[in-house]
C-alpha cells in the first residue's frame, strides 16, 4: 500500500520552530533518497531537502542553515527540523521520493503558515 502521512504543520512566529514528520509506506521509503518539498500559495511546488538512505544531505539555499532534514529507517519516518522561520517560509510541505515526480503519489502534507 502506496502511503505518506505528513504532519506537525502549524501557525508559527517568525523566528519560531516546528518539526515535521512524514511517515512513509516500504514501498517508497526503503532504499529511496527521501525529500521534503513545498509549495506556497500561487507558487509551483519545490525541493526543500533531500536525504540519502545513508544521511547524506541536501538543502536549497534558502533553508541552508535553518532546517534539518533526518530519517528514521526502522520507522521509516522522515523529519524536517524547522528553525529560525520566515514569512516566506509560509508553505504546505510534503515528503516524497527524490526526485518528486508530477505523477507520484502524493500525500495531503501539512501546512505551515510563518506569521510576523
């Protein structure tokens, strides 16, 4: 079963922090480079953060500095650690596969709205 479940998203501060999970079906977890994507309002969806399935890291350089992406194998489980949020922050994300292709499947994600 095709599955991802993102969560922990919500009405922050500028400045403030929150820490997303998204917890994976095996058939898209296992061996995969995991990501965390966004997509603001009006905007088109785009990479936020990578993970190999040995850690190896990746950020766009908006985010380099600020957040922290990690995964959880046995629970299959990424995060993204938020800090240091800004208004243009403001998004709802979602995890996938890397790369996240149009035609995957996709979950809800959760919104984060960054407030000044």
């Amino acid at each position: 079963q095709v599955q991802l479940v993102e969560s922990g998203g919500g009405l922050v501060q500028a400045g403030g922090s929150l820490r997303l999970s998204c917890a994976a079906s095996r058939i898209i977890f296992s061996a995969n480079t995991m990501g965390w994507y966004r997509q603001a309002p009006g905007k088109q969806r785009e990479l936020v953060a990578t993970i190999t399935s040995g850690g190896n890291t990746d950020y766009t350089d908006s985010v380099k500095g600020r957040f922290t992406i990690s995964r959880d194998n046995a629970k299959m489980t990424v995060y993204l650690q938020m800090n240091s949020l800004k208004l243009e922050d403001t998004a709802i994300y979602y995890c996938n596969k890397f790369p996240g292709r149009s035609y995957y499947y996709w979950g809800q994600g959760t919104p984060v709205t960054v407030s000044s």
